[in-house]
C-alpha cells in the first residue's frame, strides 16, 4: 500500500510538471504554411495574398533568399503555398514556395487517359 501511495504522488507530481511546461509546438520546427496568389515578385521578397469568401483578404510578404526553395516557376497571379517561418526580427523567411498547377478540371468523365491516345 504504502509503495502504492509513492507511485500515486510521483506520477501526481510529474503530471503537475508536465501541465507547467509549454507543448513543443510542430509549427516552431516546421515553419507556418501561407497559401494564396502572388501579387508581387521582387528580387528579394514576394507578396501573396489569401481570398476567403466573407473574410477581408489578408496580405502576407516573404523574404525570399538563396536558401529558399522554390518549386515551379513563380509569377504574378500564380497559386502558391508558402512554408514560412518568423524570425526573432519580426519578418516571415520564405523556408519554400510550392506553385501550384494552373490545370483547371473541366467537363469529362475524371478519368485520365492512357499516354498516345487521341483526346
């Protein structure tokens, strides 16, 4: 019983601790994500802003250097996701910039077709 008691208070004890301390947050690892349309491209930083349906449009910059991945080719009005993370001066590094495809699903069955057949 007495052994119980113990086990029961430690496990009590480092439960308390465990509340004190501030989860790791994945985001402080990975970078934050920003997706939208590019309405500025400059040498040094990009401008995307995100459209949502009964939302003011919000409008982020990123500095953009040679440690930035780009995937695709960036432009104005391009769709893009932006990995990103804040730095201890207040401004958003651009981690990668992910243009997504400008493919627009039109009429049709879905299905794909086979390579060499006529459309």
């Amino acid at each position: 019983m007495r052994r119980f008691l113990i086990t029961l208070v430690l496990a009590l004890a480092s439960a308390v601790v465990a509340l004190g301390q501030a989860p790791a947050s994945k985001s402080t690892t990975e970078g934050d994500i920003f997706s939208g349309s590019v309405t500025a491209v400059g040498a040094a930083q990009i401008t995307v802003v995100r459209k949502v349906p009964a939302k003011a449009d919000e409008s982020r910059d990123f500095a953009v250097d040679k440690n930035t991945k780009v995937e695709g080719r960036l432009r104005v009005n391009a769709r893009v996701s932006v990995r990103f993370k804040t730095g201890d001066d207040g401004l958003s590094h651009a981690l990668r910039v992910i243009v997504r495809s400008d493919t627009k699903i039109t009429g049709g069955s879905g299905i794909p077709k086979p390579p060499g057949s006529k459309k």
